[in-house]
C-alpha cells in the first residue's frame, strides 16, 4: 500500500504539473486549443491518481494506527467525498447550465 500511495503521488504530482510545463514550453505556438484539451485530460487523470493517492496513504496510516476496517471505512467514505466534490457536483452543475443554455 505504501507503494501505491507513493507512486500515485508522483504520477499526480508530474499530471498536474503537466499543463503548466505545456503551456510555458508550447507558448505563443497557435495551437491553444490542442493545448487547452490535453491540459483538461491531464489535470482530470491527476485529480483521479491523486484520489488514489490520498486513500491509499489513509488505508495504509489508518490501519498501522488502529485497524484494518476503521482503515477501509475511512478511506471509503473519503473515496466517496472526494467523487462527490470533485466529479458528482461539477457534472451535475455542468449539466444544469447546459440544460438552462441549449444554445451555448
């Protein structure tokens, strides 16, 4: 488990930094677009590795401290806060205005 936290945090790390690297190495190239598109799957790839990242090291912390099913549990319900702010709330609302906006 540790390896896992360890490696995830890295990958997050190197995908969130991605955009910025891209956007300072490929600036004033006129391809703004493909930039922006490869930028959103980067940093969408680096919220979902550093989710995995942040569970596994609670996992592994937890369970060293207390137990193995206080561990699951608490790396579960942040599992699941974490799906919930970071994908639930942001497609609900994306589909609200497209719903409120059919012509944008």
């Amino acid at each position: 488990m540790y390896l896992v936290a360890l490696v995830a945090a890295a990958v997050a790390t190197a995908l969130l930094i991605a955009p910025a690297a891209q956007h300072r190495v490929l600036f004033r190239q006129k391809d703004k677009e493909a930039l922006l598109h490869r930028s959103n799957r980067s940093a969408f790839a680096g919220l979902v590795v550093l989710a995995v990242a942040v569970c596994s090291a609670l996992l592994l912390v937890v369970d060293v401290l207390f137990d193995r099913t206080m561990a699951w549990v608490v790396s579960a319900g942040v599992a699941a806060l974490l799906a919930w702010w970071w994908l639930a709330v942001p497609l609900w609302l994306r589909s609200r205005k497209e719903q409120d906006d059919p012509g944008s």
